[in-house]
C-alpha cells in the first residue's frame, strides 16, 4: 500500500519517506490477527465500484462471523437483505477490497486489503455449512471469500472506547448486585 504517491506524501510532510525492503508478495496472518478477526461482530468492507467510486459496506454478525479458512483466505456469508449488492457488483468488476476490523474497546484496529470473489451458496452447500453458523443458513444467499493480500495494524490515538449493550451489562452486573442486596438490607431495616 505504500506507493510512489505515498512516499511523496510522507517525503513532503515528514522529510523522509518510510522504506520497505524485502517485503513479501503476500502476508500470511497469524494467530494473534485470527484471533482478533474471531473476536469481531462487525467490520467495513470497502470495494470499487465500475466507475472508479469506492464504496465502504457494514458487515455484522454473530462474533467470529467473519471465518479465517487458512492463513490467506476469509470469509462470511452474506445474508438476504435490502436487495442492493453494490458490494457484490463491484467485486464482479474489481475483486480488490479492504476490511476495516475495530475493537474499540480495547482501542485496536486492523486494515486488510486482499481480493474477494462470491459465490452462490445455493450452488456449493459444503462452504455454506463450513462458514456459517447452522442457524443462519436458510437465508444464507452469497458466500465472500477474500484472498489476503497483506494487513496493518493501526495505532490507538483518537480510537474512542466504547462497549457493546452485552460488554456494558456484564460490567454493571457485580454494580446491580451490590446495589440490590444494599436495597434489601435498607427493606429490613426500615420493617
């Protein structure tokens, strides 16, 4: 991702620009990236559209929705919806996209770029029962599978916490105790 109009940039801004030797055609990801991919309910999918105009998609799911194949491959199913498929369009043109991954909780995010295809998850039932989750099937209409090309890590600066309704309520929850067993001791003092 870094190109020759990226180190302009950098060489104009900050007097230098960063320089990668050797770099890998592709980056396979590791244990610490599945884990954090596993770990998502949701990410931005960003994809270009026929006419040159990129367009960014949310995806959301159950956690782990998005399934690491391998190494090199992702995928998730994509469900009935409102009809659109600007996404699935595009990549029909142009199979580069980027995934956008966010843990705000923890302040981390990882970009993805990589190539995606779809496919028809009424022609191949076995990747269909291999990345969904059984409940979900029956309105399972497309599969995405995305060929990583590399991913980067992002710094935390101005990534803002915040909690999911489920994360809020487990940390309230030894609160709600507490405060349910004070109004029962004040019940009894006050009969």
């Amino acid at each position: 991702m870094v190109t020759g109009a990226v180190c302009r940039a950098q060489k104009q801004y900050y007097g230098s620009a960063g320089k990668i030797i050797d770099a890998p055609e592709r980056d396979p990801l590791s244990q610490a990236e599945a884990e954090f991919i596993a770990a998502r309910d949701i990410f931005c999918l960003g994809s270009i559209s026929e006419s040159g105009w990129p367009y960014i998609q949310h995806r959301g799911g159950p956690s782990g929705f998005l399934r690491v194949i391998n190494e090199m491959t992702l995928a998730f199913a994509d469900y009935k919806g409102n009809r659109q498929l600007l996404s699935t369009g595009n990549v029909s043109v142009n199979d580069r996209v980027a995934l956008f991954l966010m843990d705000y909780k923890s302040r981390e995010r990882l970009k993805i770029p990589g190539h995606a295809r779809v496919e028809d998850a009424r022609v191949h039932p076995e990747l269909t029962t291999q990345v969904t989750d059984p409940k979900m099937r029956p309105s399972v209409e497309r599969l995405v599978f995305i060929d990583v090309v590399s991913f980067d890590w992002n710094c935390a600066k101005h990534i803002t916490p915040r909690y999911s309704l489920t994360e809020v309520e487990e940390l309230a929850r030894p609160f709600r105790a507490r405060l349910a067993e004070l109004e029962s001791q004040l019940q009894s003092v006050k009969t």
